[in-house]
C-alpha cells in the first residue's frame, strides 16, 4: 500500500470512529427530504452500515454489495451508495464527501451489472 492509500485509509478510520452511522429513521428522512423513495429496508441499512464502518475492506463491499444485488437489484445497491454518500458528505475534507465514488468503483470490479 503506498503513502497515499494509508493516509486515505487513516483519514476515513478516523471519520467513521468519530461520526456514528444515523439512525434507520434520520435516513428515511434524509431520504424523503431530497425527494427519493422510502422503500429503503431495515435489512438495507444494517448493510449499508456495515460497509459505512469498513470503508477501505474491499472483500467486504463486495460481498455486502452482492448481498444487496441479490436482494433488492442495482436499484437498490445505488440507493444503498447514495445513503453512503449522504453521510460522508457531512465531512469537508474532499477525500471523504467523495468517498462513496470510491466505493461506486469498487463495487462496479466485484458485481456483473453495476456501473460506476
């Protein structure tokens, strides 16, 4: 891993031990407020917290992401992506409000269908 990628994966440890995941019911709302469909699912925000709290666990994003897939479809694996990028786009620093990106890419290597 060179220089870079530790300090990005530094920056997002220490962004997740110091911004707990919202609540189910804070991001239906969230959800509700920028106009998107409510049909976001209990199931649906236990995994996308799980992949919120490992954000630099490659095997694991695709693996929760097949999950997901396989669940609810590519409609829902974005939802699940967008729900990310709502909470880290409380962070200022540029490497995290745009980490969901980064996860879109992981996501589009490990899962047939999914575009980044």
């Amino acid at each position: 891993m060179d220089r870079i990628e530790k300090k990005i994966k530094r920056i997002m440890k220490k962004f997740v031990e110091k911004n707990k995941f919202p609540s189910y019911d804070d991001i239906v709302n969230k959800l509700k407020n920028i106009g998107e469909r409510s049909d976001f699912s209990k199931f649906d925000y236990i995994i996308t917290k799980k992949i919120y709290e490992n954000p630099e666990n490659k095997e694991e994003i695709i693996r929760l992401g097949r999950i997901v897939n396989r669940m609810g479809g590519l409609k829902m694996l974005s939802l699940c992506n967008l729900v990310l990028s709502l909470v880290y786009d409380k962070s200022n620093k540029e490497i995290v409000y745009t980490y969901g990106r980064r996860i879109e890419f992981i996501l589009s290597e490990g899962i047939e269908g999914y575009e980044a």
